[in-house]
C-alpha cells in the first residue's frame, strides 16, 4: 500500500472516529474539538498542500452534506486550512508541541472565522460574540487535543521529514 493511501486513509478515520465518538465526550458547552480539521493539518504537514486542500474539500464537503443550506462552506473553509499548512510545512518545525499546536489553534480560529462570517453576512448570526465565546475556546481547545494526534503522527512514520 503506497504512503500516501495509507495516511490518507488513516487520517480519515482519525476524522470520522474522533468527530462522531470522541467529540460528543469532550465537549464542553459550545467548546468542541475539530478532529476533521486536525486530519486535514495532519495530511498537509504529511503529504503537502495539493493533498491537504483535495483532503480538506473531501471532509469538507462529507460535513457539508449534514446541512445542504451551508453546502460548500466547510468544504472551503477545510480546504484552505489544507492549503496553509501544507504552504507551512516547510517551515514548520516538528516535535515542538508549542508550535504544533498554535499552529493548530491558529488553522481552526481561521476556520471558524470564515464560518462566521459567512453566516453573519447571510444574517443568520453575529460575528464577534460567537467569535470570542465558541470559535476562540474551541481553537484553542482543538490545538490541545492536536499536540497528542500529530505526535502519534509523526511517531507512526506518517509525517515525513525529508521533503
């Protein structure tokens, strides 16, 4: 099995196993974690920025399919969240959990941000008391729960780091 299939395929696991049993658990109020975005960083920092965008628009876009009025915005969100950190993995210094995990945090707060505003520009909610309540706690929070994932990642032999 060729190393891009098997990350490709363990990653989507992680996703679909962490979203659907994990999550649930550790939520707290509106803070949850994004196991699906975690993948998508993961793949790009293994794989690069083509994978982690078609990663991101995939997972994106399987979400998306749990509310067709929003259908395309995860999809986007995920994919450019792909792209910039598969951009970064050159410069991104693995085995420092400090960075690992602010770049994480930093990836979700975008990803919920561009949720936001897209929502508050259809005047289907606001964009900074979400903002500061839910989407900063819960990046933060998905930056914690990151530095354990792309550790085991990169012990696995899933982050590659000659390229």
């Amino acid at each position: 099995m060729s190393r891009f299939l098997r990350t490709t395929l363990v990653l989507g696991l992680m996703a679909l196993l962490g979203d659907t049993l994990l999550a649930p658990l550790l939520t707290f109020g509106h803070i949850r974690p994004d196991f699906s975005l975690i993948a998508v960083v993961i793949l790009a920092l293994a794989e690069g920025a083509f994978a982690g965008t078609v990663g991101g628009f995939v997972l994106g876009l399987i979400i998306d399919t749990a509310s067709p009025d929003r259908l395309g915005l995860s999809s986007l969100a995920k994919s450019l969240a792909g792209f910039a950190a598969g951009r970064a993995r050159a410069r991104f210094n693995f085995g420092i959990p400090a960075v690992e995990g602010t770049t994480v945090a930093i990836l979700a707060l975008g990803h919920d941000a561009l949720h936001l505003l897209v929502l508050s520009w259809t005047g289907r909610s606001t964009f900074f008391e979400p903002l500061f309540t839910a989407a900063l706690p819960s990046a933060v929070f998905t930056g914690l729960v990151a530095i354990p994932l792309i550790r085991a990642a990169d012990l696995l032999g899933l982050l590659n780091r000659d390229d």
